[in-house]
C-alpha cells in the first residue's frame, strides 16, 4: 500500500511541476556550452557567438591569440639618444639557412624636429630621410644587421627624401621590395608617399629601383587622394594582393581604413577594388594566408580595432576574434606567404616595432618580436589565455593628462563652492 501511495504522489508532484510551467516557454540554454549552435531561439549575443566566430569558445577559436613579446639582440640604439630608429619591419621570410627581415632605418645627427625645422640633414619625423635596411637570423631573436639594402635614390626619383615602411615579395624566383616614397618631408602637406619597388635576383640584393610609382595616390577628393601607407603584398588567387592604408577624413582626428590592389605583375599595372576601403580601421597592414582565404591583424585605430578578421574572398573582411596588446606594425613570418596556397597555416612569430622606446625629445622606434598562436599547426594553451591581469603600473601609466587634471580640479571647484 506505502508503495502505491509513494507512486501516486510522484505523479501528482510531476504533473503540479509540469503544469507551473506555460506551454510556450523556451528550453533553457545547455550548462555545457554546445560546440554548434543549437536548435532554440537565441539572443543576439548568443547568435553572434556562434555566427561571428570561428569557435563559440575563444580558447577554440584558431584566429584567437594573446601576443608575448621579446626584446632582440644585435641592433644598437646609440644610448637611446633618439639618432637612430628602426622601424615597420616586412614580413619575415626565409632562405639560403636563415631568417630575413627588411626595415625603415634612420641614422641622423638629431632625432626629428618637426616639419618647420626639417632640413636636409634634420629630420622632420621618425621616418624622415630614412634608408630600407635589412637584418639575417638563424633563430629569430639575435639578429646580424646586414646593411642597406635601398638607398634613398637621387633627386627627383621617387622617394628622394626617404624611402620607408618596406615589404616583401616572392615571385617566379625573384624578390621585390615595396616601399613609401617621399619627395619632401614628411608633415610638410600630408604623407605624400606613393608607392614605388625594387627588385633582385636574391634576398641580399644588389636591388634595382623601378624609378616608377605603381601605385598612385586616389584622384582628388577619393579616400586615398594623399597617403598610399604600408605596402603589404601577398600572392593569393594567382595574383598579387597588395594590401594598404590611407589616412583621410582630415584633421585633427584621422581616420585610417585599409584598401587592396591586384596585379599580374610585380611591376604592375595595379588594380585598386572598387569596393575600398576593404577594412574600415587598423593602423597598419598585417595580413596572412589562412584556410581558403586572407586574415587580417587590424592593430589600432578605427571602430574595429583591436581584433582579428578574416576573408574566405580576400576581400568582404568579418571580425573573428577580438584581443589586446596586438602587435604595431606587425611583420610576421608566413611561410606560405607566396605559394599560392588554398589552404593557409597562419603565424605563430614575427617582428613588430615600439614607437615609445623612450621620451618624445629623443623620439626612435625599436624592433621587437612578437609571438602568438594563430596557426592551423600548433594549439598553444597559454596563448589562448582571456584572463590576462596586468600589474597596477601598467594602468597608472595610462595616467590622466595635465590638461585632464586641470578640468577635473576645475569642476570639483564648482561643485564646492555651490
């Protein structure tokens, strides 16, 4: 009789719990996050986990990493006096049993000055009247500077003032440089700096100028129309990609956004989309070869910086990941960066630069290398980390600003005296 009696209650329990309940409410959301998107209505937060990424966890997400940073050995600074700079690396290649990286280096009696006091010795800026140098490596943290490896060529060639923000190509057993040209200092109306190449039969050179500009600045009044910024090509599709940023919308508050022409040719004739700019922010070019299509680190600047996006086309760019302390000028090493691949590996290494090495009166760029897991190849743990805890100086160097203080203690003078 206790068992019919305990039976009957646990229906008469179920059926109360089952009637608590309305007839239209959804099933709750899994406690084990599912690996697909489950059948159910969602939230627009949710949707957009399972839709905007490559994983719904960040520690799956192959375009997902946090970067580490080491300091290199072999460059000299000169004590730091701000005379020489180095700067936006190319990528990282390798051939003949070691490493290559190409770079902006300037070596000048002063550090920059400004536009106004500019002279043909006096740089106006940190890439002012600056050289392509590059550097060889057999594990990429000691590096051998090499030399120069393009000259500022004679006046009126393209780049006469300087030649800077370099990058490298491999096609059909031939290597170009691509690179900024300045006819005049720069700040003195814009960065007007087109494109130009060189090119040699092996990565130590001698280099040949073009003496050409194959890629000109966009027609007046187009978002180009004043700076081809940060040359970055890849081969994809057959073709040359040669990726790039401008700088437009006026000043004071820039806005930076990245385009994209197309070749046949190393030489050219380039083909801008039509669709530019093909990522709205990011304040350089840092891209690679990944599964079918282009990914892109879009560092600094812009509504969408500060992530990871990608291009299964190379061109209709989506954000993929979004993370922190992301390499400036990023140079990584792709080792299918020109063989046409259809299934791209990613990175794991490269070369950046700081910018802020030290005080703005002494003001140079240093090169550093950076680290991370964005590759097909590895599955690094620690780089997939989201909960970074930086020390509390790192957040009291971002510090408010004299003219910030002086507001503050301004209206905390009129609220007292109310």
């Amino acid at each position: 009789m206790k068992k019919v009696f305990l039976v009957t209650l646990l229906c008469v329990s179920s059926f109360f719990s089952q009637a608590q309940k309305p007839n239209n409410q959804e099933k709750s959301f899994p406690f084990i996050l599912p690996k697909e998107k489950p059948n159910q209505k969602l939230s627009a937060a949710l949707e957009r986990n399972y839709d905007a990424y490559l994983a719904p966890r960040p520690q799956d997400n192959e375009l997902y990493s946090q970067f580490k940073y080491t300091e290199l050995k072999g460059f000299d600074y000169h004590n730091h006096d701000g005379t020489i700079s180095r700067r936006d690396p190319s990528k990282v290649i390798f051939a003949n049993g070691k490493y290559y990286v190409w770079y902006t280096y300037r070596h000048t009696p002063t550090p920059p000055q400004g536009a106004e006091k500019s002279s043909g010795t006096i740089p106006s800026s940190d890439w002012d009247l600056a050289e392509i140098w590059y550097a060889t490596s057999t594990d990429g943290f000691t590096w051998e500077e090499q030399g120069v490896a393009v000259p500022r060529p004679p006046k009126p060639n393209v780049g006469w003032r300087s030649v800077t923000t370099t990058d490298i190509l491999e096609w059909k057993g031939k290597y170009y440089l691509y690179y900024q040209g300045f006819m005049e200092a720069s700040g003195k109306r814009g960065d007007d700096c087109p494109v130009a190449v060189s090119y040699a039969d092996s990565p130590d050179g001698p280099w040949t100028p073009y003496n050409k500009i194959v890629i000109p600045n966009g027609s007046e009044g187009e978002w180009d129309q004043y700076s081809i910024h940060d040359p970055y090509p890849l081969v994809y599709k057959g073709k040359i990609y040669l990726y790039y940023k401008s700088d437009f919308d006026g000043k004071p508050d820039l806005v930076r956004m990245q385009g994209l022409a197309v070749a046949d040719n190393p030489l050219g004739p380039f083909t801008k989309n039509p669709t530019n700019p093909v990522i709205n922010s990011g304040h350089e070019t840092t891209l690679f070869p990944f599964k079918e299509g282009i990914a892109a680190l879009v560092i600094r600047d812009g509504n969408e910086h500060h992530t990871i996006q990608y291009a299964k086309d190379g061109v209709n760019f989506e954000i993929a990941a979004i993370t922190e302390l992301m390499p400036n000028a990023g140079g990584p090493f792709i080792p299918d960066a020109f063989t046409n691949t259809k299934n791209g590996r990613g990175i794991t290494w490269g070369i950046s630069h700081f910018t802020n090495a030290t005080t703005w009166d002494k003001n140079h760029a240093v090169l550093a290398r950076f680290d991370c897991d964005l590759s097909q190849d590895i599955h690094d743990e620690f780089m997939k980390n989201t909960n970074i805890q930086n020390k509390p100086e790192y957040y009291y160097g971002q510090g408010l600003n004299k003219k910030q203080l002086e507001r503050i203690q301004s209206d905390n003078k009129k609220i007292i005296q109310k």
